[in-house]
C-alpha cells in the first residue's frame, strides 16, 4: 500500500461499478508518510488520466478470494446476477488475486496528493500503484466488450429536492443515483434503499426508469 | 500467480518498452493446474481485448523494489535515458509495488490457456490476474501522455535477410528490432547487439535510422 483514496463514498453501497470518464465524483489519493514524496510525482502533471492498481478490500467473506478458496464463476450485476460468468471474462471483486484497476482524470497535484475523477473507490481503499495512461497502449476505443456492451447505456431518471444539500454534494449524490445502485436488478416500486455518501443518507425508492429520492438528510 | 506467459522472448532484451496494438507477437498465457478451470473463462470470447497484472519478475537488483528500497525518480529510457522523472509518472519496473499491466487483444482460447497478441513479457513472467477490457471505462483515446507522446512514432528502418528463418519468426524479429530494443539511446555505429528470440540469435548494428541485420542463428 503506497496510499489510500479519500472520498464521500463511506458507503460501499452506490459506487459505481466501474469508472467513467464523466463521473464528477472527486478522490483524493493520499499518500502514505513513506511514499508522499514529492519528486516521485515529477512530470505527472503532463498527464491527463492515471491508472489505480487497488485491493479490494471490502470483498465480503461469504465468497473468499484467499488462495485456494476461489470460484471459476461469478454472477455480474449487469446481467441481473443470475448468470454465470467465468471470473475472468469480469471485473468481480471475487477473484484469486483481488487486485483492482480504475482509470481517472487526473485534476491536480494538492499537497503532495493527487486529486482525480471517475474512481470507483470506496473512501478508505487502499491504494498499490500509480501509473500514467499511455493513450497509444491503453486506449482500444473499438475493443469489443461481450456482455458488458448491452447494458452500458442504462440510465435512471432522477426526481427530488435538493433542499439544503451543497450543490456539489447534490450532483455527486444524483449522478450516483443515476447508475442505478440498486444490488443486481432489483424491481420492487415499494422497496425503500438508503445510501451514506458525504456525510448525507439518502433514502430512494425506484419505479421503472424512475428514481425519486424520498429523503436525504445529515448523518 | 495465476499462469504465466509463453513466447519467444527469452531474451529480456528486445521486449517492447509497452503493448501495441499491432504488434504480431503471440503470447501463451498458461494457466498454472490450480487456474486451469474452463469454467473460469465462460464468455472471455466475447472480448476483443483483455487485461494482464503481472510481476516484473526480471527486475535488477541494483534497483531494488524490496519495500522500504525505493527510489521516487527513474530515468525511462524514452527519454534518452539520463532524465529523471518521478516513478509514478512513469511505468518503469523500479517501482514500490513492481506490478505490471498490459493491454492484450485475444485472439483465443486454446486447451484452457489464452492466445494473446501485443503483450510486452517476457517469456515465463508470472501472471496475477486476467480481465476483460471495457472499452467505455478503460479507453481514453484523447489521454495527454506527457513525454511519452514525443517519442511513440520513433522506428527504425530493419535491413537484412531472413536467410532460413521461418516466415513468422522474421516477421516478429523486424517488429521488435523497429523499435529500437537498444538500451537508452545509445548511438554507436560500430557497436554490435545481440538479441535472442524464439531460438535464434540476432547480431545487429543501428547507423542512424537504419538497423542493419549482421547475423541470425539457432541458438
């Protein structure tokens, strides 16, 4: 662990199941007193995006990646979590080595600290390396995505007040909401969810492509 | 450790500084018996273009990574080799935690293992883990890349004869000596390389913009 990510996500519920690109959700990565150096970080600032090598360190027990102790298959969220898929055809947390990889907009150098956009990190996460995005490797805009391609577009529509939320707080918390947070596809008009993000607990409830948040107020 | 990699380089002289798209070299990803599970790759054909973490296995200890050894510059041999930037700005395998990550396309799947073109490994490199590439989250085209961008459309211009080098082989060959495998930016007309790849031994010599093939040989 060279650093951890700093962010509102106090709650594994509502992160994002993979980065975006437009995600205005911001993370601070602070280093760790032996590698918050500041020459380590020369030339980054030429840089517009960044890798994250991460550990997923909220894996739950009930599906144990120790050694020894994986399963071949996984069901992913995108495919209602009642499908099989062998784990390395995704990007499930449920893995023999559980190693994370998140691509991020890279904002500013703070303090020693890098802050960026689009992880989806939880706050606490804890942080193994750091690698420039080198466009001409990383980047295969035409890469075909098997399963993952027919569900990419799934949007909510998001109702509700903002009342004495800080604004900045508020699009994080509406653009989260727009995902879709929901575990697996949950379809249930009545069924009430709370999510913690940035000191604030939202509750919600989903009908169809509809999302109207009940209540939100300050934990 | 997962699998690991099986290709002609047996040499680490001569692996591609990153992958390429393009590059004609195939790779084996042999799964180790524990992760050789069919089942563990239901649906990996529905991608174009996978994920490899992987350890920097031939690491030098003059440059050790041991934690607690590191250093926050390095002097990436893009740059000629005697600029010194900051470790995280760079992919150099001098690094706190030496893992490495390589974009790969799929070509298939083959007794269990993986076919792969483009990956920059050297033959026996330790795989941790295999994902499948999404192109709405890890591709970013437009990615700013820093120093990296100046030098990416450097080749070389590779003469010689393939004499009775197989077809394949030779077309690897001219790939990898295009890119100038030399170390740092040495520029010694007179100054003779030599190369293992795939069983044979390429002696070579580099005028200007031109790589002039001396000999090839069974090794």
């Amino acid at each position: 662990m060279i650093a951890y990510a700093q962010n509102g996500h106090t709650d594994k519920f509502g992160i994002p199941r993979q980065s975006r690109d437009e995600s205005p959700i911001l993370t601070r990565i602070v280093f760790t007193p032996e590698y918050r150096v500041q020459e380590a970080l020369r030339g980054i600032e030429d840089f517009s995006h960044l890798w994250l090598l991460w550990g997923f360190s909220e894996v739950e027990n009930r599906q144990s990646t120790i050694e020894g102790d994986w399963s071949p298959t996984v069901r992913p969220p995108r495919l209602g979590g009642n499908k099989r898929m062998g784990v390395f055809a995704t990007r499930s947390p449920f893995r023999p080595n559980p190693i994370g990889l998140t691509s991020v907009r890279l904002l500013k150098v703070a303090d020693g600290d890098l802050i960026v956009s689009g992880a989806d990190l939880m706050d606490g996460t804890p942080i193994y390396d750091v690698k420039p995005y080198l466009s001409y490797s990383d980047s295969h805009p035409e890469a075909k995505c098997g399963f993952a391609d027919e569900h990419k577009a799934d949007r909510l529509a998001v109702i509700g007040e903002r009342g004495d939320v800080p604004e900045t707080v508020w699009r994080d918390i509406v653009y989260i909401l727009e995902q879709d947070p929901r575990p697996a596809y949950q379809d249930d008009p009545e069924r009430e969810y709370k999510m913690d993000y940035a000191g604030y607990c939202v509750t919600f409830s989903v009908d169809g492509p509809t999302l109207r948040v009940r209540c939100i107020e300050k934990t």
